[in-house]
C-alpha cells in the first residue's frame, strides 16, 4: 500500500510540474500579447492624431480653395458685365463716327502713330524716308483729331479697359491661389487616406492581439485552477502517506514488542520449569530491559 502511495505522489509532482511549466510558458505568451495589443493601441492613437492634423490642414485647404474660386468667379463675372459695357460703347462710337462720316478707329490711329514714332526715333532711316513717315503721321493725327467728337465715348471705354485688365489681373491670381490650394488639399487627402488605412490594419491586428490576449488569459485561469487543484490533492496525499508510513512503523513497533513479549513468556516459562535457556532467550530479556 505504501509502495502505491509513493508512486501515486510521484504522478501528481510530475503533473504539478508539467503544470507548472505551462502556466509559465502561456503566462509568458499572454504578457507579450497584452503589450503587443498596447503598442499597436499607442500606435493607433498616434495615427488618430495625425489624421486629425492632416484633416484640419486638408479642412483648411478646402475652404481656401472655395473662397479663392468664389472670388475668381465674382471677378469673371465682373469682368463680363464690363465687356458687355465696353461693346455698347464701342457701338455708339461707331455710331458717332459713322454720323461724322469718319471712317477711322481711334484706338488703331493711336497705335499706328505709336508705331511709326517709335520707327523714327529707333531706326536709322533715310531723311527721304523720314520725311515720308512724318508726313503720314501728321495726316494721322490730323485723321485722330477729327475723332474727338468721340472723346467722351473714347475716354468710357479706356476707364473700362483699364477696368478689366485689373479684373482680369486679380481674377488670374484667385485661380492661380485656388489651383495650389487645390493641389495641396489633394495632397493631404492622399495623406489622410494612407493614414486612415493605416488605422484600419493596425485596428484589425490589436483586435487580433487582444482575441489572444483574452484566450491566454483564460488559458493561465483555467491552469492555476488546475494547479491549485493539484496542489490540494497533492498535499492531501502526502498527509495520507504520512498516516500509512507512520501507522506502518507503529505496526512495525507493536509487531517486535509483541516477538519480545511472547519471548520473555516462553523464557520465563522455561525458567518455571527448570529448563535452560538459550541466546535467544537471554537476548529477550535484554531487549525488555
């Protein structure tokens, strides 16, 4: 019985051990889940906040873009009313003219004396020529100055000129402005996007990590149970070992005192009869001494 006693505590120790070992291996493994899902928590809280960076630069961006394109479209539209102005004026000089029976345009008389002055002064001509060039810019400006029944009509339509060359100045630089807000909100979208993905696979691997980090978890639980289990059979196995190895030696005490008994009775026995006693027989005596 105490031979089977003995062999049944081995198994339980050897179990404990194995058991022992595994809670440390999946203990292990658990800790390194729950710091991988923390990192990868980190890591996406970081990303969250760069979106959130790229998004108000992207937010900015738009904005600009749609004020820049608004006031390009306000400018163009005045830049068409004043065109629509400037055509109704250039038909009323037509009409002045015709009525003056001139035939010219002001504005090309103006550039032909621009231009045959700036041949004068610029180029090395012949006097002949010269002469023949002075003689026709005079005739031209006699021509222009025939025109200035249209004066007042001319002078509108130079404001008006001056008008949508501004307009048109200021319109181009809007678009230009809204174009590289544009391009840069384009850019930070691109930015968002790859962010916003980035967050979408770091969140699919921390739901992964922390699926692994709950299953080992349950896993150490369900083996310290086991372990404490073990343990509490263990130790009642080696309480009940101990009762049996010490009942043993007292049945083993009892079983030599009760030899030494019986002895001393055959001695003294044989001691009441007159017979002699042997080695064993003193031994007896001794061993009840």
């Amino acid at each position: 019985m105490f031979k089977e006693q003995s062999n049944s505590l081995q198994a339980l120790d050897k179990e404990i051990a194995l058991l022992r070992e595994k809670l440390n291996q999946v203990g292990k493994e658990r800790e390194e889940w729950f710091e991988r899902k923390e990192n990868l928590k980190r890591r996406i809280a970081n990303l969250i906040s760069q979106s959130k960076q790229v998004r108000d630069v992207r937010d900015k961006s738009s904005k600009e873009q749609l004020e820049f394109y608004k006031k390009r479209d306000e400018l163009n539209s005045k830049v068409k009313e004043l065109v629509n102005e400037y055509n109704k004026e250039y038909y009323e000089r037509r009409k002045v003219l015709k009525e003056h029976n001139i035939k010219q345009d002001p504005d090309k008389l103006k550039r032909n004396i621009e231009y045959y002055e700036t041949i004068i002064e610029t180029e090395a001509i012949t006097f002949k020529k010269e002469k023949k060039l002075m003689d026709y810019i005079r005739g031209l400006k006699k021509s222009l100055e025939e025109t200035k029944v249209a004066d007042n009509i001319n002078s509108k339509m130079n404001n008006l000129s001056k008008q949508i060359s501004e307009f048109k100045k200021q319109s181009n630089e809007y678009h230009k402005r809204g174009n590289e807000a544009y391009y840069k909100n384009k850019s930070t979208i691109k930015e968002f996007n790859l962010i916003s993905k980035k967050i979408t696979a770091f969140n699919k691997l921390q739901e992964k990590a922390f699926d692994n980090f709950v299953k080992l978890k349950d896993e150490y639980s369900n083996l310290s149970r086991q372990l404490k289990e073990k343990s509490k059979e263990n130790f009642k196995e080696k309480e009940k070992t101990k009762q049996v190895k010490k009942a043993v030696e007292n049945k083993k005490v009892n079983d030599e005192k009760k030899l030494i008994e019986d002895k001393m009775k055959q001695a003294e026995e044989k001691l009441r009869k007159g017979g002699k006693l042997t080695q064993d027989d003193l031994v007896a005596f001794q061993d009840k001494k």
